[in-house]
C-alpha cells in the first residue's frame, strides 16, 4: 500500500452496501465533426455518413461509499466522458447511471464562474449551482477564503484573476463544500509547491472522511498515492477493474502488445516495400529506417517481458489461483 494512505484513519467500506455510483450497460456516442459550419449546418441538415465515436460502449461498474477509484487509459479511452457523466455533464445514450449524494467536481476548475462578480460572490454563485443554501454557503465562506489563499483579490472581480488564482479559488471551493463524492480529473493540484503540498492534503483528509473518489490522471504514481482501486479503459470499454498496481501491470502490458504489433506491421510493410520496389529512392529511405524500427520492437519485447513477469508475480503473492 502506497505511503499516501500510511496511517490514515479511513472509513471502512462495506462492500455489501449499496453502491453510490453504479453504472449499467452505459453508451456514449459522440458525432464528429469536420469544422465549426459542418456541426452547424447539422443542427438544421441530418448529416450524410457521419463520423461517430462511441465514447462509452456498455460500461457496467458499481463504487462503493468510502471507495478511491482510479480510472486510467490513454487520450480518447472514455475517461473524461465517464467523469462528465457522474456529474451531470452530459448524459448516456444507452443504460443507466446512478449517483447517491453530492458530487464535487474537480474538472475544469475555473467552469462556472462570473468574471465580473468578485471571488467571494462566486463563492456564493458556486454554491447556489451546487444547490447549497445561504446558511450553508455562509459557513464554508471563510473556509474558502483561506484556502485559496488569494488574499485581497478575493473580494476584486474574478477578470482581474491570473488563470492560477482562478484555479485556485475553484479548487477550494469544490474541496470544502463537503461533498459525498469527489470527482477529480488531472486537477489534483494547482499552483507553486507549496499549495500542490497544501492540495494534496486536503485530498488526504477529504478520503480520510469516507468520501468517495474517482481519480484521473496519466501519472502512475499520483493514481496509486490517492487510489487502492482502480479501473483501466481502451476504446470505451473496461478492460481490467482491480488493485491500482495490479491495473497499471495489466495496462502496461496491454500498451506493450498493441505497440509491438503495430511495430511488427510497420516493419513488415518497410521490408516488403524493399523486397518489391523499383523506386531505388523509397528503398534507400525505408533501409535507412528499417533499423530504428527494429530497436524500438526489440526495446518493447523486453519491456513487455518484464511487465508481464511483475504482472505474474504480483498475481502470485496476492492470489492463491495466478490467472494466466
């Protein structure tokens, strides 16, 4: 278990509660457009053989109360769109999403506020989206204020506000507003070392208090100090839900084989472009690079050698049946 969580006194989840975030057979399907005319003409014109991307394809996941879930993959996987869908954002196409309590989110921080009024009244404005009454706003005011540490600015319209100060203020805001979930996509932290070091505690306490979190990020390491759990996604579909570290090995080794055979096709194409080629120019260019192709296939052979090899080890010390 990662350092992050040494010590902490964490609410312990009970897995036969209900779950406060469930996901059943969820779809999610974007139309892509070629410009900005293209996607307005189609608000009036059905478009002809549209691009789609199915963002989601039936994704089915159940977190419990107390649970830190990871949810990993590569750019375009689905990670953004699952976020946006616990909160409301956007909605599915197919199947059923269900939330239980207050969801925090830490998406795009700076979302949401009027640059003309001044921070402490987008305290307020925040709040009244958040569905929060006067009272309650009034009580984590203060509390807010300190934490962005933005000093007399805090009362200055929120335009005069660097795009620092304006993370700032949201990420204060969505950590003190004692949230049933907290939902956090590469926001972890924001500004100099010193708040990054003041962030992540305030993470620390906020799981400490049983809150639930889902996690994104492409930092290995930062996913497996904030989750015990986590979940990793490829094309829109779960490919693996387990232990964080057991995750990363199972999308490690994934990578490795996707890239490996995408290297193999490329170098086969290159040398059959060799073996065929009159163009005497084509085949001095794909020999000059036919030999950094075949460094990178042999560097991912070896690496996908050793991940599986932790992969198998870990499965070893952690279950009495190894799952090959």
């Amino acid at each position: 278990m990662s350092e992050f969580f040494d010590n902490m006194n964490r609410a312990q989840i009970d897995k036969n509660s209900e779950p406060v975030i469930k996901f059943e057979n969820v779809c999610k399907t974007y139309t892509l457009y070629k410009s900005d005319q293209e996607r307005f003409r189609a608000l009036f014109v059905k478009p002809r053989n549209p691009i789609l991307h199915k963002a989601l394809d039936h994704i089915s996941f159940e977190v419990r109360k107390g649970e830190s879930v990871g949810i990993m993959g590569d750019n375009g996987c689905g990670k953004s769109t699952l976020l946006k869908t616990v909160t409301g954002v956007t909605f599915p196409d197919e199947g059923n999403v269900t939330v239980h309590g207050m969801v925090a989110a830490l998406l795009e921080l700076t979302s949401g506020f009027s640059t003309e009024m001044t921070g402490r009244e987008n305290i307020y404005l925040k709040g009244y989206i958040l569905g929060l009454k006067d009272e309650e706003i009034k009580v984590i005011e203060e509390n807010v204020v300190d934490f962005a540490e933005l000093g007399d600015y805090i009362d200055q319209p929120v335009r005069t506000y660097s795009s620092g100060m304006r993370m700032r203020l949201g990420f204060a805001i969505n950590v003190n507003i004692s949230p049933d979930i907290l939902v956090v996509d590469e926001a972890l932290a924001v500004g100099d070392a010193a708040f990054k070091a003041k962030c992540k505690n305030k993470i620390r306490e906020i799981i400490e208090t049983g809150v639930t979190v889902l996690y994104v990020s492409h930092n290995a390491s930062s996913v497996e100090e904030i989750c015990e759990r986590s979940i990793y996604m490829r094309k829109g579909q779960i490919i693996f839900d387990g232990p964080t570290h057991e995750t990363q090995l199972v999308y490690l080794v994934d990578k490795r084989r996707m890239q490996i055979e995408k290297r193999k096709k490329r170098i086969e194409k290159l040398e059959n472009l060799v073996a065929t080629s009159k163009n005497e120019e084509d085949v001095k260019a794909a020999q000059n690079v036919l030999p950094k192709h075949k460094v990178y296939l042999e560097r991912y052979e070896t690496d996908l050698a050793q991940f599986e090899q932790e992969l198998k080890k870990y499965r070893a010390e952690h279950y009495e049946t190894v799952n090959q």
